[in-house]
C-alpha cells in the first residue's frame, strides 16, 4: 500500500518500475513483470489522473482513512479491466473508434469518474487540461477523449429530444378555462420546437465525429453509467413542473444552479423534493452532498465546456479528415419543413403566436468548423454571448424559464392541471438486465400494439437519417437523388411518430384501467442496435448491414403490427401508412 500511496504523491515521479511494484503489491493481478511497455505508458496517464483527484485525500486525517481507500479500490478495478484487457493492434484500436467496449477503455474509466468526483466545472476543465499537457504526443488519447465526450453527447442530445417530445405529447390541452387552454397549446409547440432542434444538435454532432474520422452514434440508453452523471435522462415522464426544473437544469449555463437567482432556488428546491421522494434521503443529507453536481448531475454546458477545451488547444488541422461536403448533413437539406417564423394558431377566434424553429445543422468539415458547429450548439442551448448569432433568438434555457415563469403566474394549487396523467417510461418488455432506467411495461393488448408500431417506425426514422450520410448526394438532380429521398422519407417518419404519439397518450398501460395513460416508448429495434453497441464489433455484416434490408425488414414488421391492431381496415392513417411503405419500398429498392 506504501509503494502505492508513492505514486500518488506529486514529489515522486512515476516511473515504470516503481509502477510495476506498486500493482504488484496492490492490486493482485499476479506478475506484472511481462505488462507491456504500451499498457505501462498508458497506466501512467491513469495513475496521473487518480494522482491529481486524489491527493488531497492522501492528505487529510486518518479518520477519513475509508475515502482513501475507496479511491483506491476504484484506481484497483480499473487497472485490473485494462490489464486484462486483450492487446489489440494500433489498426484494430483506430477501427474500434465510435464504439464502447463492453468493459469500458481506460480513457472512459477516467473520464467518467473525473465528471463523478468533481466539485465544479472549473476542477473538470482544469484535470482534464493537465491531463492532455502531460501527454502532448499522444493523439490517440486526445481522439479516444474526444471519442468519448461525442458520444455522451449524442446520446443526450437525442435523449433530452425524446424526453421534451414526451412531455409535449402529455399535454392537456382540452382546458376548461380559454386563457390556460392558449397557454398549454403555446408551451406544447414550444417543447416540439425544442425537441426539433435537438434532432439538429443530434445530426451536427455526426458530422464533427465523421470530420475526425469517428463512425455515427445514434443510441440511447446505452451507456448506463450516465445516469450518474446526467439523471435528467432517465426518465421520459409526463409535464410537470418538475420534469420542467430538470430541463431548465439540463440546459442552463455553467454554474448557475448554484447561484442567489430566485429562479435558480426554486429549481433547486424542486429537484431536492423528488431526489429526497425517491431516494428516500433527509434534507439534510441533501445539503451535505459534496456538491451540486453530486446532488443534481451536470449540466450540459460543462460537456460542451471541455469538448471545446480539448478542440481548441489539444487538435491541428491534420487531426481532421475533411469530407467531402456531399458527405455530411447540410443545413439547406435538413432544415426543410422548420419555419424560421412565427406561425399563428387561431384558438377560440384569437391568435395565438406560436414560437418558430431554429433547426441547426451545421456542416464541419475542418478544424475551424467543427469548433464552431460545437459553439453554435452550444450556445442555443443555454445563454448566448452578446457577439452570438442566437443573441436575438430564445435559448433552450431562455425559453425553459420562461415557462417556469409563466407558470408562476398561474399559480399552483388552483386546479390547473397541464398534462395527462401518463406513465413514466412505458416499455414493451421489462427492459434490460443491470439498466439502471426503471420502466413501465405496457400491459393493454391493443395499446401494446401500438406501442411497438410507433418503435418500429422510430427505428426506421434512425436509419433513414444514418443511411442520409452514407449517400454520396446528386447535384445534378437532387429531388430525385436517393439522398433527397431517404431525407424526405426521415420528415416523413416524424410526422408518422406524432400520430402514433397522440393515440398512444389516450390508451391504457393495463386493459380496462383508463386512469394510467401510456405514452411513445421510444425503444430501438434490436437489429438496429447493435450498430451502436458498446460491445466492440468486428462483424461487418453489423457495422456495415445494408440499409436496404433494414427498411424492408422494419417495413415488414410494421405491416404485421398493422394488421394486428383491431378495425385497422377502418383506420385512415394506418391505411395510408401502409400504402406509403408500398411506394417507398418501390422508390428504394433496385429494380432487378
């Protein structure tokens, strides 16, 4: 333990024999004598890392002993996961790239727990900084971080859109009182215009990881150990004023939970309510967490915060393989069908504004774009700079709090009741073994026809706007381009998920009990899953399935459903549904 506690300690530096001796004494792996020298070097980034979070515990009195030790045992799991590891070529290392192994890569181990164990953004920005200093000639870890950091991104970014779908879709909107009934419609369209805008965050975000040679990622709930640090993605839960305090959070600047801001106390105090419900902690357990990002996650400013830290100062130009522009999503395609304006509604012979989309697709082919793409998305999200481009348009967090605000004026307590009474996390199965996201299975046989209808067609939504960056784009004559029409198809899917939504939101989770509502569940087909899993694979057939047979095999699948659910011969949409599959699969598939 003695050799070990050495390392830690910043007057003796590491070197690989004492290194060897301390994992020899310590973590009992056996004979590290025949460790190689590539995995000794990259021990050493993971000692460097434990060395700077921890030593300040190494420090402190002997009765908070258990903390270090505690750090310890998590320095001890994690050198035991990497040097088991198999040995993979630097080939094989640079294919697995935009993939998670099943036990985690040691940069992964290291930057989870840093987000865990920090106490402000400005302890993350500056270990994760030391951190790439003490290594300057290592690209492969500063494109195995920034591998790491795209992906959580992605993952929050299409979760955070389903999550605001959701609490859109649980709307009340049949309001006795005309004046709320206008209220609810406006915040509705304002939670669909939210989530849009999150789909272009989503697809921006793939066209940085494609610039620095990273596969797509289009998965959610994947990565389990997320919950953790960000737990205002597990749960897609009807509106409330709740659920509202954790997207004001998730969206909200760096550091602000934790300001004087009457608005910010009021989140706070909303958040330390449900914390306290379900995990059955006393106030004053809550007040004696280490810090807000232990009480309540972090938000995402911090992530794009150290994103741009690691673009900025740790990448050259070369470190990017600038596509060509027809393999990227470009704004002029994806942003189609979103209004830059207001659009007006006419609720009882009065206009109601309803607030328009800024769908953001950027392109980043080089360096320079890719850091203003993560900036720009960035910035829409929580407040913006007085020289940003959204300084005259509402930020998510703007828009979030005006809410917030707005439903201070109403009052609580008077009878206003903005959403249905719908499940938290609906599922088809009993989900997954070792999630930590709890769901609730859809027990109705009709309801659960619906269900896995609207997830096959969510699952056909993600490959059509994947396969859209797999197709070189036909300037010549676009509209009628394979790539013109696989977008088009995606624009078409969403509308298809909101019809399904609306019917989901008005059936039963159990037959013959109308009081629970269900909800969009959201889960993605299994064959189309393991594209995105964090299991490392080597099977082209999966990593490079044609998306042909997905769309026949979820268009099968979807027509099966259909004829499952009762009276769907008198059902116009799910007729036309079918009649649209009939003519796309004749569109997309070669004539032989």
């Amino acid at each position: 333990m003695n050799e070990l506690n050495d390392l830690f300690r910043k007057n003796k530096p590491i070197d690989k024999g004492l290194l060897k001796s301390g994992l020899q004494s310590y973590s009992k792996i056996g004979n590290v004598q025949n460790v190689q020298d590539d995995k000794i070097d990259k021990l050493k980034d993971l000692f460097s890392v434990f060395r700077a979070l921890t030593d300040e515990n190494l420090q402190k009195s002997a009765s908070e002993e258990h903390e270090n030790k505690a750090s310890l045992e998590t320095l001890s799991q994690a050198i035991q996961v990497f040097t088991q590891a198999p040995s993979l070529p630097q080939q094989e290392m640079m294919a697995s790239k935009g993939t998670l192994k099943s036990d985690l890569n040691d940069s992964t181990h290291l930057l989870l727990n840093l987000l865990k164990s920090s106490t402000s953004i400005e302890e993350i920005i500056s270990e994760v900084k030391k951190l790439l200093e003490e290594n300057l000639k290592s690209k492969e870890l500063v494109l195995e971080l920034l591998d790491v950091l795209l992906l959580i991104d992605s993952e929050l970014e299409q979760r955070l859109m389903l999550e605001y779908l959701y609490a859109a879709y649980s709307i009340e909107t049949e309001q006795e009182d005309s004046a709320l009934k206008e209220k609810v419609l406006e915040w509705q369209q304002l939670l669909i215009s939210i989530a849009r805008e999150e789909m272009g965050h989503l697809i921006t975000v793939q066209n940085v990881r494609k610039s620095l040679g990273l596969n797509m990622y289009f998965k959610v709930n994947d990565l389990s150990e997320l919950t953790n640090i960000f737990p205002y993605i597990s749960k897609l839960e009807p509106f409330s004023k709740t659920s509202l305090a954790k997207y004001i959070f998730a969206e909200s600047p760096k550091n602000w939970i934790n300001t004087n801001d009457p608005y910010a106390e009021k989140v706070r105090a909303l958040i330390d309510a449900e914390i306290k419900s379900e995990k059955s902690v006393s106030n004053n357990d809550i007040s004696n967490l280490a810090s807000y990002f232990a009480k309540y996650g972090i938000p995402i400013s911090v992530l794009f915060n150290v994103i741009l830290l690691i673009l900025e100062h740790f990448t050259t130009a070369t470190d990017f393989s600038v596509p060509s522009v027809t393999e990227q999503a470009r704004p002029e395609q994806w942003n189609r069908g979103y209004s830059s304006d207001e659009r007006i509604l006419m609720i009882n012979g009065k206009e109601i504004k309803i607030p328009a989309s800024h769908v953001l697709v950027q392109t980043a082919m080089t360096r320079w774009e890719c850091i203003e793409a993560i900036k720009l998305v960035a910035e829409q999200g929580e407040d913006a700079p007085d020289e940003s481009i959204h300084k005259d348009t509402s930020t998510h967090f703007n828009r979030f709090l005006k809410i917030f605000k707005e439903w201070d004026t109403l009052g609580d307590g008077k009878g206003f009741k903005p959403s249905k009474n719908m499940a938290t996390n609906p599922s088809t199965s009993t989900g997954d073994v070792g999630s930590k996201i709890e769901t609730s299975l859809i027990q109705d046989p009709t309801t659960l026809k619906w269900a896995r209808l609207l997830n096959i067609r969510y699952s056909l939504l993600i490959a059509f706007i994947e396969h859209s960056f797999n197709i070189e784009a036909n300037f010549a004559n676009q509209a009628s381009s394979l790539r013109g029409l696989v977008i088009n198809s995606s624009f078409g899917e969403m509308y298809h998920l909101k019809a399904i939504s609306a019917v989901l939101s008005s059936l039963p989770m159990v037959e013959g009990n109308t009081e629970l509502l269900a909800g969009p569940p959201f889960e993605m087909r299994p064959i189309l899953a393991k594209r995105y899993s964090k299991v490392l694979q080597q099977d082209a057939d999966v990593s490079k399935s044609n998306f042909e047979d997905l769309y026949v095999k979820f268009i099968q699948e979807s027509n099966a459903v259909i004829k499952e659910i009762p009276d769907y011969e008198n059902n116009r949409f799910l007729l036309n549904l079918q009649n649209n599959d009939r003519e796309l699969l004749a569109l997309l598939l070669p004539q032989s």
